[in-house]
C-alpha cells in the first residue's frame, strides 16, 4: 500500500494542469462509481488526474493505481479497496481497469460493501463496461473520451482558448459568431496541422516522432488490449492488422465485405467480428443507415479510419484530400451528434441535417430540394453564402 501510495503522488507531481479536456467540466464527479472511456492516447489518465490534483474536495483521501501493476497479480482489488477504505479513503482511481482480470466482479462487490468510497476508473474504449460479466449498467455512469477537437488542439500547442460552438452557432448564418477566431487565428494553417498530427495529445511530447508514436499506439491496442479483452489470439490479431493495412488505402469507400475478407485472409463472418473489435477500439468508425449502434452481424454501409492522424500514419502515401475531409467531419460531430448514412449527401446528423462536404468549389447538387441541407466546404476561411468552412465543425467540443 505504501509503495502505491508514493507512485500516486509522483503521479500527480507531475501532471500539468494548464490544459484541460472539454469532458472533465462535463463529468457529474459526484456519482459513487464512473467510468471513462476511450481511445487509447486520449488522454484519459491525465485527465483523472487533474482532477484529484486541482478539484477534489478538500482533506479527500484519494489514491491513484493502475490495474496493470504487478501488485494486482498477487492482491485482489476487492481486498485492496477495503484496506484502504479502512485506512480512512474517501476516492479510488483505478486506471487501466481492462488489464484486471476479476474487473466487472469485484468493481460490483466494492461498490455494493463500501457504500462511502467514491470509485473512478477508466477503461479502453475497446471494453464494452455494460456488458461485463457482473451487470454494472445500475452502478456505472460511464463517459467516453474522444481524442482532441480542433479547438483543444489550438489550445493545447498555441495557448488560444476558444468557447465551444453548438451546431446552432455553426449553422446561423451571422458571422458575428466567428469574427473572435478569425481576429487571433489563421485557421487553414492550423488546420491543416490538426489534420496530421492533432487529434492524440501525445503530440505535445512527441514531436517529429509523432507518426511512430501512434503506429506503436495502435499496435499496443491490436497486441495487448484487444486480447485481454476479447480473448483473441496470435493469429487473429495478424489478421487484423493486415486487414487494417489494405482498409487503410480504401477509407472511406462502401464495403464489398467478400472482397475484403479474401482480400485480408479471412472469412466473412470473422471479418465482420474483426471490424466490429476495431471500430470498439477507435481505429475504424462505421456509418450506417440508422443510429441505433453498430452490431458486427451486420455489415457497414459506409466505413472510414476514426481520424485523420490514421490516414496520414498507417499509409505511406498522401491521403485523398476528399477523404480526409469527410473522415474529419465525421469524427468531430459525431462526438455530440448521431450521425448517420443519408440517401442524399454525405452525412445525415440527428436525422434532420443534411451535409455535403467539398472544396471550396463544391455546389448544392448533391442536396438540391432537400430542406435542412447545407455544403461544407474546405480552404475557406468565412461562410460564403450557404457554404460553411468545414474547420469550424472542430469547435464543436
């Protein structure tokens, strides 16, 4: 207990706290047992910290560890939180908790025996927490944490601070709206940055490393999370890595599901289930014609990679410029929106709003006569007409 105890504090000696992410403002910190979700690199340790360094209610006893200790192959978690809490506890952050075995069981027995200890834990988004082998869904209150917006990206490398725009703010055809960010930024520029290398934190301390940074990244999600999740072995692993290296030349494209199972060497089904894993893990985003969610028995209508990071990294070839903008659109509005595959245009959001998304030249034939339909349009700076900049929609969180 002691050495944990010295490695939490080393731990919040040294976290930063002048950025923060959008989610740590939105997260009801006052609910006995919460989850947060999401990518690996999203900044989900970090951000656990900040808040036990900078918000936690004063004289908290609150302890930092990550399940992936040695320590937790020889100490259960139940026994260690009741020591804890015996020791006077008020707060446990778990972090990593997809690495510990016995997760769902024993989160369930400390939550139900220590009716006064506070529990945070975070998770790959790969682990579906519902779905356990204990039903948390009474218990949990569970966030995801997507990677950075455009906007946090600004914030993050350049010190600028934007407000959030709703989807109102972007769709009102004042330009009052945009005039503060205009007068500090030159957003193609800084787009364009985001767009290579923004969406991952990671990118502050990574530099010119920042491409092998992630491609170890995904592999530590293929080679370690995704086994200890879904219990898959050597072999499909492989499979799906070499499944993701021809994905990445197609994305966006509708799926010829034969094809790209002969194409990656295995059957249909497995396909589907593989596809299902990486879409969990946040490393592909499937677009399909309802929102209800995604289920790996049926196939996609459409599938991109789940950021643009992806696409400059996992290929060595320019990305298409018309994928990376929709691939952009897509991850940024779907954190706040449903969004689904139109019979018209490119996205349908919240089943009401229609976008087309081009360069600057793009017109509305695509979407004539549809009401609520707009054309988003990259490399301008200003709305022009009914022609909405599409780095505005990285403002949205």
């Amino acid at each position: 207990m002691d050495r944990l105890k010295q490695i939490s504090s080393e731990h919040l000696r040294r976290t930063p706290l002048r950025f923060t992410r959008f989610l740590l403002d939105e997260i009801h910190w006052g609910d006995r047992l919460i989850g947060i979700s999401g990518a690996r690199g999203s900044g989900k340790t970090t951000m656990m910290l900040q808040y036990i360094k900078n918000r936690l209610p004063k004289n908290s006893e609150a302890l930092f560890v990550s399940l992936d200790d040695i320590y937790f192959s020889e100490t259960p978690l139940v026994y260690f939180a009741e020591e804890f809490y015996k020791q006077g506890g008020d707060y446990l952050f778990l972090d990593e908790v997809h690495k510990y075995p016995n997760w769902s069981q024993e989160l369930k027995n400390i939550y139900d025996n220590l009716p006064s200890l506070k529990i945070v834990f975070t998770s790959s988004s790969a682990l579906d927490i519902y779905k356990g082998s204990h039903d948390l869904s009474r218990r949990a209150v569970v966030y995801n944490l997507p990677g950075l917006s455009f906007r946090e990206f600004i914030d993050l490398k350049y010190k600028i601070n934007f407000d959030v725009l709703t989807l109102a703010n972007i769709l009102d055809v004042k330009q009052e709206n945009f005039w503060e960010i205009l007068e500090k930024i030159k957003p193609l520029k800084l787009f364009n940055e985001y767009l290579q290398y923004g969406y991952y934190p990671f990118f502050i301390e990574s530099g010119m490393n920042y491409s092998n940074r992630l491609m170890n990244t995904i592999n530590i999600v293929l080679e370690s999370d995704m086994p200890a999740i879904y219990h898959i072995d050597f072999y499909s692993v492989l499979k799906m890595k070499k499944m993701l290296a021809v994905l990445s030349y197609l994305t966006p494209y509708k799926p010829n599901i034969q094809k790209l199972a002969a194409q990656s060497g295995t059957s249909r089904d497995s396909l589907l289930k593989y596809l299902f894993y990486l879409e969990k893990a946040g490393i592909v985003k499937w677009l399909t014609k309802d929102t209800f969610g995604i289920n790996y028995l049926n196939k996609p209508d459409k599938l991109y990679l789940q950021n643009t990071n992806l696409m400059f990294s996992l290929t060595q070839e320019a990305p298409n410029k018309g994928n990376l903008r929709e691939t952009f659109f897509l991850n940024q509005i779907n954190v706040k929106h449903k969004v689904a595959y139109p019979k018209s245009g490119d996205f349908l959001v919240d089943g009401k709003y229609t976008f087309e998304i081009g360069g600057s030249n793009k017109s509305r034939k695509q979407i004539a006569g549809i009401e609520d339909a707009y054309v988003v349009s990259d490399d301008i700076e200003y709305r022009i007409g009914n022609k909405i900049p599409l780095w505005l929609f990285g403002f949205l969180y």
